[in-house]
C-alpha cells in the first residue's frame, strides 16, 4: 500500500527531477499527453498548465494515490491502472513516467514496444532512481534478506542504445542530486526511505518485527549518512531518458 502522505515527504527534492525531464519534451501541440506513476497528482497537473489544450490523464496503480489525486478538481483525468498492462492509443504524443518503472519488471522491453506503437512527431520520458547501489538500499536488502537486491534498472547508455535500435531519437543523460535534508527527530534519509524502498520491506513484516527491523536500520543509516552542521548530505543518482518519435 501506497501512503500518499509519506510519499510527499521532501516534495520538493522528488518533484525536482520530474521538471528536469519534461524540460526536455519539445511537444509543441499535444493531442493526449499521459503520465504514467502519476502518484497524487501534483506534478501530473502541471503537465495540463503546459499543454492546457491536451487531454492530460494521469495513470497509477495505488487506489490511495489515486483517490488523493482526484480529491482536487480539475482537468486531469485519473484513473487505476497497471504500467505493464497500458499501451498507447493514435493520439498519444507525450507519455511521461517519473520515477515509476524501477518498479515494473522487464520495462526495458516496454519501453521498445511503446516506442514502435507511438505516432510520428510523438515523445517518450522517463526517469528511474539509480541509487539501488547506494549506502541506504545496501543496508536494507542485506538486513531484510542478507544479501543484495538486483539492481531493476538499466544506465543511460543501455536505455539510450535500446530506444535507438527501436527507432527513436535519443536524449539520456545520468544526474546524481545531492539533497542536503535537515535534521529532525528522526533521521531524514530514514523518513526518505520509507517513502519508496522500504514499503516492501514494512509490507512483509508484522508489527513488531517492523519496530525491530527499523531501529536497527535508523543505527546503521545515521552512520551510513552522518549529520553534519545540522543537515544530512544525501546523494541520489538518477537516470533520464527522452525518446522523440
């Protein structure tokens, strides 16, 4: 289950990659522009303001997400659905999705396939978390299973060389942010975590052993990432890619 509300935990920090992406979208005059993980909705609204003549529709497997991303009026269309199970219709030209298909397994050949089903002039923007390597997720898959977690993505070059074989013109690129986050009661790459990585993790556990499981994990986070002048420096790669039709 999806918490919308933990989700939104350092908006800002995780809204800063989708701009950085849809900056690169040079779709002038859209017919349906899809955002696919569309999660609550706010960033999914901002591809209406761009292209407010388009119909924008906003496509996320969470019914949580769903129903926060609906609660405000407006004129996105929302809807539940599977990533793995949609497919474009002729009057696609834009399909974003931000840092979703880390989640979906075999999205490289997804990828290929929408590329080939796409319009002419249409385009195709995706980012995915690259960090699966990174202190944090380390400590995780080796305390919850005692060893690592394959890593779910490619890197830019193996997406970019894909999508070219498939016919598209490439742009991809790899960013690592560097998110200083503030101290608080708890530490912030803690509360960062179990925004996204760590919903498995709670979701196979029972209460108790959750608790145990946590501190344990908040022990070795705070060394993995040490305080320094009251902020955490945590470095987050991500992977980009944009695919003109």
């Amino acid at each position: 289950m999806w918490d919308p509300a933990v989700y939104r935990r350092f908006g800002a920090e995780r809204s800063r990659p989708f701009f950085d992406l849809v900056r690169q979208v040079g779709a002038d005059d859209p017919r349906t522009v899809v955002d696919l993980g569309c999660g609550p909705g706010e960033l999914t609204r901002t591809l209406a303001e761009r292209w407010p003549e388009a119909r924008v529709v906003g496509i996320d497997s969470s019914p949580e997400m769903i129903e926060k991303a609906t609660a405000e009026p407006g004129p996105v269309e929302f809807r539940t659905g599977d990533i793995a199970d949609w497919r474009p219709t002729p009057d696609v030209d834009v399909v974003v999705t931000n840092a979703a298909l880390q989640w979906v397994p075999g999205h490289q050949r997804m990828l290929t396939e929408w590329v080939r089903e796409l319009p002419a002039g249409a385009w195709l923007a995706m980012q995915v978390p690259g960090n699966f390597d990174s202190p944090g997720h380390r400590a995780v898959w080796e305390m919850a299973s005692g060893g690592l977690r394959d890593d779910p993505v490619d890197d830019a070059a193996t997406y970019a060389e894909s999508l070219t074989a498939a016919g598209a013109t490439v742009d991809a690129w790899e960013t690592t942010y560097l998110h200083l986050l503030p101290v608080g009661e708890e530490h912030p790459v803690l509360r960062w975590m179990e925004g996204t990585a760590l919903r498995p993790v709670r979701a196979a556990m029972g209460d108790a052993e959750w608790v145990t499981f946590r501190a344990a994990l908040a022990e070795r986070i705070a060394v993995e990432y040490p305080e320094r002048h009251g902020v955490v420096a945590f470095p987050f790669r991500r992977i980009f890619v944009v695919a003109s039709i």
